[in-house]
C-alpha cells in the first residue's frame, strides 16, 4: 500500500510538469497555417506548441501596448484639448 501511494505522487509530474499546470486547448490550423507554423518552428529549432505560444504572448504583449498607446492618447487629447483646437485654427 505503502508503494502505490508513493508511486502516485511520483508519477504526478513525470511528463511535461509546465504543461501539467496549464489549460489545454485544441486550435484548428489550416493545412497552410500548420504547414507555415511547422516550418516556422523548425527553423528556429523550437516546436509547434511552442512556437505557438510565443505567438500568442507576443500578440497579447502587443494587443496591450496598442491600449495603453491609445488611452495615452485620449488623456493627451483631453489634457491638451484648448492648445489642440489653437493650432488647429
């Protein structure tokens, strides 16, 4: 009894203990999609998946700088509103 308690909790994170901790999900490629990501991944030596979520991590990354670019902006335009409509005569 002994054995199989201590084998549970060995085998508990014997393959991929990063992934273990993740949400699985499945994402539907094109052929033409896989086919580039594939050839993508094997030029810079990495695999799919992992390809795959640095191009994940680099859209999220980007998504959110674009958002903090736009509400700088919006504070800016509002802050600067009279000097705007100045020049702009």
């Amino acid at each position: 009894m002994a054995f199989g308690r201590s084998r549970r909790k060995r085998s508990a994170h014997w393959y991929h203990p990063d992934t273990m901790q993740c949400m699985a999900m499945t994402l539907r490629l094109t052929d033409e999609e896989q086919q580039a990501l594939r050839e993508r991944a094997a030029a810079e030596g990495i695999s799919m998946q992992d390809a795959a979520r640095r191009a994940i991590r680099d859209y999220v990354a980007r998504s959110e700088h674009r958002a903090r670019v736009a509400a700088a902006v919006d504070l800016i335009a509002k802050v600067h509103a009279d000097a705007i409509d100045r020049l702009g005569r």
